[in-house]
C-alpha cells in the first residue's frame, strides 16, 4: 500500500510549523490514533510530547474497556485535559446511550471535555446523546459549508458544544455565529496536518471581530475549557 509522506514527520518539524504561524502552544493527537486504533495510536502520541509543554495531548478514546482503562490509567497520571472522540459509526456502532452510557457519564463526572468530529457524524445521534449528559463539555471539530444548516440548532440545543473553525468558512457566517451565540462558543482549531494551520488564521483575522474576540477564539476559550 501506498503510503503518501507527512508533512510534519517529527515534532521538531511541527514546532518549526507552529512558530511560523506564530501558534505559541496546541493540542495534538496522534493520526493512527483517529485513523486506526485509539490504544496504539495513544501509545505513539507519547513520542511527540515535548518538554517545554508546548505540545499538549489529545487522546483518543472509545466505549470499550481497554480504551477506557487506559485513558483511566493516564487520568490517575494527571495527564488527561481533554480527549477526542474515535469514530465507532463506520463499524456499526452508533453514538447512542446504550453504548455511551459508562464512557459519557465518567466524562461528565470527571469534567473532561470531549472533541467530537463532524465530517461523518450522524447528527441526530449527537444532538439525542448530549442532550442526556447536559454537565458534558463538548467540541465539535471539523464543521463544513454542509454542515451550515446544522449548527446553529447544534449549538442551541447543547448548550455545553463549542463550535471548532478549521474548517468553517461560509462568507460572513462566524460573525452571525458571534453575534447570535457569543465568541466564546467559538475556537480556533487548524486539524493540522490534515489542513495547513495559516488559512483559518487569515480568515478570523479578516472578520470584523474585535482584538478581545479574536483573544478569546485563538486562545482563551480553549484556555477555559481545559481548565475543567
């Protein structure tokens, strides 16, 4: 199989990257982690982590009792902030109750925010299991023009959902998103490498938001988040 290279091959390369765009510090997760398996991939996350903490972890994370333990056992660490969602729909799984029910209520009661992906989502089982855990922090990652129609009843419905903008461009629509929900509904995110980190930086820099909007969606909001 082929394999196409990184673009970001090490984490010396990616702190070269972040420095470019002046990105003083992110969180990161592991491609095989979201691509193939939370456990393995969580495991090579640990070779990118930086000393300087710079580097903050994402882990990765599905409704099974090995990933849940070992996200346990880094929790008891110290060393879990937030985690992101492994996407189990593909394989039949659907994100419901039934089969969230322990993961979702240790997340709420551990006051761990949790990154949901949109691209592939099936919104009316989002919208139907969040609205059960309402204490649950979520963000969702990756929304698209296709999503335009989902998100304001998405953020209005879940009042605890914050809204990620790598991917979020429809012309005028963040400052109808600020205006309607506040920026501090509203993060910054680039899902590097996937997509460069500069694009959505121009982008928000060329809304009409305000010097202290702009602080909050490229940093505080996030800040506040992490801080549980």
């Amino acid at each position: 199989m082929r394999e196409d290279p990184s673009p970001c091959r090490n984490k010396t390369e990616l702190l070269t990257e972040m420095d470019r765009h002046s990105v003083d510090r992110a969180l990161i997760f592991h491609a095989q982690a979201e691509s193939l398996s939370p456990l393995q991939g969580n495991r090579y996350l640990e070779d990118w982590l930086d000393e300087a903490g710079r580097l903050s972890p994402q882990w990765l994370i599905m409704p099974t009792d090995e990933s849940l333990q070992q996200i346990e056992s880094l929790h008891s660490q110290g060393r879990v902030q937030t985690l992101r969602l492994f996407d189990t729909e593909p394989a039949g799984l659907p994100f419901r109750s039934w089969a969230y029910d322990e993961l979702l209520s240790w997340l709420s009661e551990k006051h761990i925010p949790l990154w949901i992906s949109l691209p592939n989502a099936n919104i009316e089982n989002i919208v139907t299991t969040l609205k059960d855990y309402p204490d649950l922090v979520t963000v969702m990652v990756g929304a698209q023009y296709r999503h335009a129609l989902w998100i304001r009843p998405l953020l209005r419905n879940i009042t605890n959902a914050y809204l990620e903008i790598s991917r979020y461009e429809p012309i005028g629509e963040l400052e109808n998103l600020r205006d309607k929900f506040g920026s501090e509904r509203l993060i910054y995110g680039s899902w590097y490498s996937c997509y460069a980190m500069g694009p959505i930086l121009y982008y928000l820099h060329h809304t009409n938001f305000s010097d202290e909007e702009l602080a909050l969606v490229c940093a505080g909001n996030l800040e506040r988040i992490l801080k549980g």
